[in-house]
C-alpha cells in the first residue's frame, strides 16, 4: 500500500517540488560563488566566506519550511478536494491510511534533502578552503532534512484536520500574537516595572532555543564552518 | 446471516438542517435492493453511515453479518462502493487509478479487472481529469467490481450518464450478479431505472424510512380506487389509505390510493357502506409518488 500511496503524492507534488529542488541544489552553490580561489590572504578569505555565509543563512530554513509545507498541502489536497469520501471507502485503518501519507511525504523530502547534499558536496568540492575552515555538506543536509520534516509535520497535521480545525489552529495563533502583544502594552502601561515583560517574544524565542521544537530552523546551519 | 445489511434505529444529525431519524432497515443477502427517495431525502447519508464513513449517534449496523464500525476494516474489503460523485484522484491515468486502488484490496482479480476495462471501453491511459461524466461512471464501477465485491452498494450510479452508457452500466452489474449472487444495494431517484432490475425496494424521504418491501408488493400493492358512497372513516381496515379525494367536491365519489390492496377487500369496503367501482394499477413511480405524499405531513391522509 505505501508504494502507491507514495506513487499518487509524487504525482501530485512533483510539478511543485521541481523549483524547492533547484533552490536546494542552487543555494549551497550561491553561498560559495566567488570565493575560495586560494589567490587571497587565507584569514580575509575566511573572514569573507564566513560573512557571505551569514546573508544566505536565513534562506536554508525558509526552504526548508516551505518543502515541509508543500509536501504537507499536496498530501491533503485531493482527499479534501473529494470530501475525504475515497480514502474513507478503503478498506484500512484510519491511522494507518494518515502513516502511509505521511510517511509517503517523508520520503518525498529526500528529494529536495538529496539535491542539497550534491550541491553542498560540489560547492564545498569547487573552493580551496582557508586553513582553519571545514566543510559540513552532511550536516547542512541532515538538517535541512530535519527541519523539512519539522515543518512537513506542522503543516501535515493541520492539513489532516477539517478546514474548521485548520481556522480554529490559525485563529489560536493570531489570537496569541495579538493578545501577547495587547498584554505586553497593557502591562507596560500600567506597572513600569513590568515594562520589560514580553510574553511573544520570550514564547517565540523558547519555542526556538536548543531544545525547543523549532531548535532545527535556528540552530546553526553551517555549510562551512571553523 | 439473512441480511447483508441491517440498519435498526440508526440516527444521525447534521446541525439543524437534516438529520436521519429512527432509520431501520433490512438488505437481504442476495438481492437488488433499490434505494428509492427524492433528492435529499437522506440516502445518500444512510449509505455513508453504514459505511462507517458517518458515526450514527443511536443504533446498531451490521454489514455482511459484522458489526458497523467495529469490523470496518474487513467488511469494506468486501464492499464495493460506487458514490455519487466520482470520488478518484483526478491527475491519475485509469491505470494508475486501478494500480492504486488494487493495491487495498486483498482480493483485487487482475485479470477481471482488465476484461472489465476492454468491456467497459476504458482507455487504460486516459487521464481521469479528462474523462467524460459516462466514462468516469464506468471507471467507478470497475473499481468497485474489480475486487469482487459480496455487495455493492451503488449510490445514484447512472444519474447523468447518457441511456447507452446507463445500460451498459446496468448490464454489467446484472451479468456480475447473474455470476456470483452478490448483493446489490443501488440508490436512485430514477423510478423506472430500479422497477426492471430490484426485487426490494426501500423508499427514503426526509431522513425516514417510509416503507421497505419486496419489489412485487410495492408494485401490486399499491392502487387507486374509485369509491361510491365512501364512509366517512375505515377503521380496522385490512388495507392502508394513503391519501383519498372527493372526485366531485360533493363527497360521493372519492379516489382513493390504498396499499395492501387484494380484491376480495372490497367486500369490506361494501360492509362499511361503500362501493369500489374501479382498481387502476399505479406504475412503481405513481406508486413511489403517492407514498411520499402519504408521508408528509401536509397531506390530506385517510380520515
């Protein structure tokens, strides 16, 4: 059964995919372009490869938030689309139709997770690197992979909801950005003391820390590195 | 196991608008069982219930003999669904569609599947996106044969196909029938189509079982009457009054639409006061006419 099921969401994801599998490939190579022809002073070198890489940094975990989400959405589309009526006619368990799904999607992520390996290895293959500096084309990949399954996750769940419960979730979200911030005025305004309290921001930034669940899109993703 | 489907006191509510109430009824194993009710009637909710696709709030289902959803699993291995609207992924070719659907059913029959796909004239290649209303129709129904099913339940499997892929539609049921015995279960609001091929027929208005019977009671039982000097009221009659009116406004003739009529009722008609002075036969569409207007609450029923 996961053979077809992984046949059908490749059908439908595949035309989408191709571009998140292009930028995949690209961006490891955008990262290096220009660099590492070994001609200019070693720590400037370094220093600039670095620097560069700081500007490309925050592109890794928006692609890989948007593959999640794609292979999320194309998961969910047809059975939405048709009421749900044909996946509810087979003759399987409606947790593991849901596995089958989602584990067809987890697969799919390989793809755009494998053209990021091969354009990691070829970008960190074409620089002469600066002594001191390492390549990591494996982590990179493990963590996009990682982060792509985080977001595929997310944006699965949700999508495995009814449209109500999507609108409920959403609701839920905006609703705390927008209470968090009227608190955040409001305490401010009435206690100076608690001027300092921001309850958006220390919630975000603890979803995100280390060991949070977001850690994968913060962390530290290093094609290369000290 | 008598019957391959049994529904008894099944509700089901759907906000304020509909709501199926006190559904009870009863597919015995073997048979074409036509699923009669006007559009909304709730037929199309009673399949998706006993499908397991719906959970009923009061009620017991058993489907071939296991009970509803407990066995869900086993008992849609051995149902084959045919749904109101085409209900298949619609960037799939008919092949990968079959490839797909097969790879679900345990007793999927390779060989019958592709001798229904030359007969049914389905173009293995042809994207199901880009098919015609008939042509889906057709892909429906080879998926759900190709399995083959102990019962099929059909909702509205031919509205809005042309007569010739109706009838081609129709045959291969009745010759996949003839072969294996299997049940049918077909909805429809076409009258005429079911009165050729059901030996039961379930009549369905308003969330409600209005009556359920073998084909040939419904179809004789059901007649219309000219009574002279009717009685004002028939109490203890052998027979039901579906609806009665006054030919001539004055009240000495009256038209009545009876079921449970045999001749030899008239000698109580005679006993009450009254004359039978014709018995008309109803087609089962009058007949499924007069019965829901029976049924509803703003008709002027038997006194």
């Amino acid at each position: 059964m996961y053979q077809p099921m992984l046949f059908v969401h490749w059908k439908q994801a595949r035309m989408l995919l191709v571009p998140f599998v292009l930028a995949a490939f690209a961006l490891p190579l955008l990262v290096v372009q220009g660099f590492g022809a070994g001609d200019s002073d070693v720590s400037q070198e370094a220093y600039r490869i670095l620097a560069n890489y700081q500007v490309w940094l925050p592109y890794f975990p928006m692609l890989a938030a948007s593959v999640g989400a794609v292979l999320a959405l194309t998961a969910w589309n047809w059975d939405h689309h048709l009421g749900h009526i044909y996946a509810l006619s087979l003759p399987v368990a409606r947790w593991e139709y849901v596995m089958l799904k989602m584990g067809a999607g987890v697969a799919l992520a390989l793809v755009p997770t494998a053209a990021m390996w091969i354009g990691a290895q070829l970008a960190s293959g074409s620089i002469v690197m600066p002594e001191g500096l390492r390549a990591y084309p494996n982590q990179l990949a493990a963590r996009f992979f990682l982060a792509t399954l985080m977001s595929y996750a997310l944006f699965f769940a949700m999508g495995a909801g009814t449209i109500k419960t999507t609108v409920w979730i959403v609701s839920a979200v905006l609703f705390f950005f927008v209470g968090g911030g009227l608190i955040d005025i409001l305490l401010g305004a009435f206690d100076p003391t608690m001027s300092d309290v921001n309850v958006v921001a220390s919630t975000v930034s603890w979803l995100a820390r280390a060991g949070g669940p977001f850690a994968v899109f913060t962390g530290n993703w290093t094609l290369i590195d000290v | 196991m008598n019957s391959a489907i049994e529904l008894s006191g099944v509700s089901w509510r759907a906000g304020k608008s509909f709501e199926l109430t006190d559904v009870s009824l009863r597919v015995p194993v073997g048979s074409i069982y036509g699923f009669l009710g006007p559009n909304g009637s709730g037929k199309t909710t009673t399949i998706r219930t006993f499908l397991g696709m719906l959970k009923p709030d009061r009620g017991d289902i058993r489907v071939l003999g296991k009970e509803v959803p407990r066995a869900m699993r086993e008992i849609l291995a051995c149902v084959g669904y045919v749904p109101e609207r085409p209900h298949v992924y619609p960037a799939l070719t008919v092949a990968e569609q079959v490839r797909y659907h097969s790879a679900f059913f345990p007793t999927w029959d390779r060989g019958w599947a592709d001798e229904l796909t030359n007969r049914l004239q389905l173009d293995p290649d042809r994207k199901i996106a880009r098919m015609s209303k008939g042509e889906a129709g057709k892909l429906l129904l080879l998926l759900a044969l190709g399995q083959r099913p102990s019962l099929l339940v059909l909702d509205e499997p031919t509205d809005g196909l042309d007569p010739v892929v109706r009838r081609d539609v129709l045959a291969t049921v009745l010759d996949y029938v003839g072969e294996t015995q299997a049940t049918v279960l077909i909805s429809s609001h076409l009258v005429h189509e079911l009165e050729r091929i059901c030996d039961w027929v379930g009549v369905m208005d308003r969330g409600r079982v209005v009556t359920e019977m073998p084909m040939q009671h419904f179809k004789n039982g059901i007649k219309r009457l000219r009574v002279v000097g009717a009685p004002v009221s028939v109490p203890d009659a052998p027979f039901v009054v579906l609806s009665r009116q006054s030919d001539n406004g004055a009240g000495s003739t009256e038209t009545w639409i009876v079921r449970g009529w045999e001749p030899p009722m008239s000698y109580f008609i005679e006993g009450v006061g009254g004359t039978v002075r014709d018995v008309f036969d109803l087609d089962l569409e009058e007949s499924f006419v007069e019965l829901l207007r029976s049924s509803r609450p703003t008709t002027i029923r038997s006194r």
